[in-house]
C-alpha cells in the first residue's frame, strides 16, 4: 500500500512538472500575447470587484 501512494505521489508530481515546463515554454514562447491575456483578466476581475462594491454601496 505505502509503495502504491509512493508510486501515484511520483507520477502526480511528474504530471504538474511536465505541465509546468509546457507552459513554461508556452509563455516564453507567446510573451505579448501571454500579457495580453493576463492584463485582460486582471481588467475584467478588476471590472467584476467594483461594480459588486457599487452595488453593495447603493443598497
């Protein structure tokens, strides 16, 4: 049993390192495009964050 969880906790963590050398390459790869994206979810979480502490305001 301990040797199974060793086993899936060893493939897990290869998993999310592949994962995360992947879009390591993506965002170097895609740079401007990469910030374009972010900037614009920061603007609509930005936009989403104050129209709720509007509303809340005017209740």
């Amino acid at each position: 049993m301990k040797h199974e969880v060793t086993d899936l906790t060893e493939e897990i963590s290869n998993r999310a390192l592949k994962g995360a050398k992947i879009t390591d390459q993506a965002m170097h790869k895609h740079v401007y495009k990469a910030i374009s994206i972010a900037a614009g979810v920061g603007a609509l979480v930005g936009f989403v964050i104050g129209r709720r502490r509007h509303s809340q305001n005017n209740e």
